[in-house]
C-alpha cells in the first residue's frame, strides 16, 4: 500500500531537518530589507551509545519528544569500522532524492496541525540499491501489517507511517532490527542515537 511520501517541511518549516540539521546554525531570516532579522536558535542534541538489550533511555527520549510533537531522532549502527562523527543529516534525505551512503534510520514523532493529524514516521536509508519491502521480510524482519509504507526507494530508501497507538518500544526495536538487516556482514557492536530536540529544549 503505497502513498506519496511526506516531507517534514510540509509540516513545520522551523523545525524541519532540512531547515535546521543540514546547516548546523543559527538561520536568519528577513521578509525584505525593512524587516529586522530574526535568529533562530539551532536545536540541542543528544548523543546515546545504547546496546539493543538497554533501550530505556532512547525510548523515553521518543515519548518526550511526541509528547511536544516536535524533534526527530537518526539511529545508526556502530560497528568497528565506523566513527562517531555526527551525521548532521535528518528525514530529508529520503526524499530529497541525494543518497548519504551509509544506512540509517531516522524517527520523526506523529504531530497535529490545523488541517489534520500526520502519523510518527520511519525512514531508512541504505546502499542495497534495489527496493527492500520484500528483502526484510525474508531476511526476517516484515514491516508490520498495520504500518503503510509510503516509499520503497532503491536511492531515497523506504519511509512508513507508524499507527500512533503502536508502543515507542516496539517501533525501535523494529527499526534497529531492519537496521541490522540491511546493514550487511559487519558486526553490529553498539548502536547511537542522536536526538534533536524540541526547539527551546
């Protein structure tokens, strides 16, 4: 079941990856030459190195961060090979057509706006280079009946809609499973999670 992809700059502008994680500072912004200029402040983020046998403190950075409807998280598998550099990158990469060659999940909490309410969201990027519904499930690792797939891209990767009600528990360890799945033959030692926060958190 397919739908056309969502960017999160469709739903709030200021606090869109592409808006704020791709640059890394401070945006100023001005409607024309007699407008003061107004900085926004770049959000705070968070860095956990977890197991996938702790998930206790990613999990409730997810309730936090639905519960202000506002934020995102990017999970990456740390392997032996792999360094700690931050990805600065976020949802946008998957729809904006630019493969970042490496694979990684990005979580985006489900938000209200005048018009409707938009399910949380999940987005993997990977190198497989081929569409991957079909592949996680023989690997072992369907996608859930009850989410709906809103890409399978072999460049821009897969997005889901997650149902609100579905436990945050159980869409990270599903995410770190496909993760996994999809990350090929190196050892996964830990994972990290970097958590951008609300703004004004």
């Amino acid at each position: 079941m397919m739908r056309p992809s969502v960017s999160p700059e469709s739903r709030d502008d200021t606090s869109s990856p592409a808006g704020q994680a791709q640059h890394g500072f401070a945006v100023e912004v001005g409607a024309n030459c007699n407008t003061p200029r107004v900085t926004r402040a770049p959000r705070n983020v968070k860095y956990v190195i977890f197991t996938g046998n702790d998930l206790t403190q990613v999990v409730a950075y997810m309730e936090q961060l639905a519960s202000a409807e506002d934020g995102w998280i990017n999970l990456l598998a740390r392997t032996a090979e792999n360094d700690d550099r931050p990805t600065s990158l976020g949802f946008f990469a998957l729809v904006g057509g630019s493969a970042i060659g490496v694979t990684m999940c990005t979580w985006i909490p489900g938000s209200h706006s005048r018009r409707k309410y938009t399910e949380p969201t999940l987005g993997i990027t990977h190198v497989t280079g081929h569409r991957v519904f079909g592949e996680l499930r023989l690997l072992g690792t369907p996608i859930p009946q009850n989410w709906v797939v809103d890409q399978d891209h072999p460049r821009r990767g897969l997005v889901v809609r997650v149902p609100s009600e579905e436990p945050q528990e159980h869409v990270l360890t599903w995410a770190l499973d496909a993760l996994a799945a999809l990350s090929g033959p190196n050892a996964i030692e830990k994972w990290r999670a970097e958590i951008y926060m609300p703004l004004g958190q």
